[in-house]
C-alpha cells in the first residue's frame, strides 16, 4: 500500500481542495484529456490577473521498446496531478501563461523478449531464455516543474466551456535494470551493465515531457 505522502496522493489532495473551494466560490470543475492522461481538475480565479488550477490524470497502454537489436514489451503507466499558478496578462482575454508542478508516478515496465534463436541478448552476450525474463522499469522524478501556455479557466458567463493547455514538464528519467540468477552462470556483472547503459541511453535522453491537454470546463 502506498504511503499517504506519495506524490499522487498529495496531487488528489489538492485537485479536492480547489475543487471544493471552486464550489464555494463559484468557480470551476472540468474533464481533460491529452499527453498527461485522461482526468479531472478544478479551478479558481483569485483576481482578473491571477488564478490556480489542479488536476489529476491516468492512463495505461502496451508499449515496445527497441535498443540495438533487442526488442521490450511492456506498459506504460500514466498516473500523474499537478498544481499551478495562472497569469493572465489581459484582464480581458483568457490567455495565460501557467507555471507549477506535476506529481508524478509515470513508469514503464518492460520485459527483454528472446530472438528468433530463442535467446536473450544481455550486453553483447547471447544466453539460452531459461526463464524469467530480464527486465527494465523507468520511472521519473515524484516531482517535476512545469511551464506553458493556455486558454481558459476565466470563463466570464456560467455554464460550458473549454480549455487547453500546452507546455513542458522537465525531468531525467530513471532506469532500474534487473537480470534474473539464473543467468549468472551465462553473464558477467559488467554484462548486465552494458545492457543497462544501452537501455538508460536510449530512454534518458528525453529530458523534456511534452504537454498538450484539452479540457472540457463547468462554471457554477
């Protein structure tokens, strides 16, 4: 069971806080969709020039990975929040510019499949597939800032209407590769840990996350 302090957790806690607070002061809910995952957020307008919003999105999906000749399969795992601060340069124009945090607990869990031969290739070295399959799990920072533009969450009138949001988040991805015993007899340490390098090479270089989210927006 996760901790209470897990970075998720503290995203919900603030998605039901401006949530709650958007009830009480008439402000903003909405559904979102994009890059992130699908979720839900509120906002809150604190002036004409400022206001804040929090959200919480999810989403999973297959995904392959290929290093050299090796090929992955896993799953990608969405599981993400955010709190930010909205500027609206216009105190007549929705347009703002929005800076804040995701939380996040994103990760991709991938198994090494035999070739043709039906064996493994684990740092240049081919070894039977005995067994369990050596795997890779990347992750990426709990925390990681954000900047960007976007439309919306300043809807004069009550009722519908429509948000979008564009940006980047920034974070060096993590890679935690694992060889299981059984190949011990087949592989060297430093094996394992060129394979490690190949694969944290291939993923690590992708430093910026890119946000593109749409949302569908209730005034109360």
């Amino acid at each position: 069971m996760r901790s209470i302090s897990h970075p998720i957790y503290l995203a919900l806690g603030a998605l039901l806080a401006s949530v709650a607070v958007g009830h009480a002061q008439a402000q903003e809910v909405y559904v979102t969709g994009g890059t992130l995952g699908a979720g839900l957020g509120g906002a809150l307008n604190l002036s004409p020039h400022f206001g804040v919003h929090a959200d919480a999105e999810g989403f999973g999906l297959s995904h392959t990975v290929t290093v050299d000749d090796n090929r992955y399969d896993g799953r990608l795992t969405l599981a993400q929040g955010g709190t930010y601060l909205d500027v609206f340069p216009f105190a007549s124009s929705a347009f703002r510019l929005t800076a804040g945090a995701l939380f996040n607990g994103d990760s991709l869990s991938a198994k090494l499949q035999p070739n043709a031969q039906g064996n493994y290739t684990i740092g240049g070295t081919s070894v039977p597939a005995l067994g369990p399959s050596p795997s890779a799990k990347v992750t990426l920072p709990h925390v990681m800032p954000y900047i960007g533009i976007g439309y919306g969450h300043k809807k004069p009138a009550l009722g519908l209407g429509v948000s979008f949001d564009l940006g980047v988040a920034y974070g060096r991805p993590r890679v935690d590769y694992n060889v299981p015993s059984v190949y011990d007899p087949f592989v060297t340490d430093q094996n394992i840990l060129d394979e490690e390098q190949k694969f944290s090479d291939k993923v690590t270089r992708y430093h910026w996350y890119p946000v593109a989210q749409v949302a569908l927006t209730y005034r109360f």
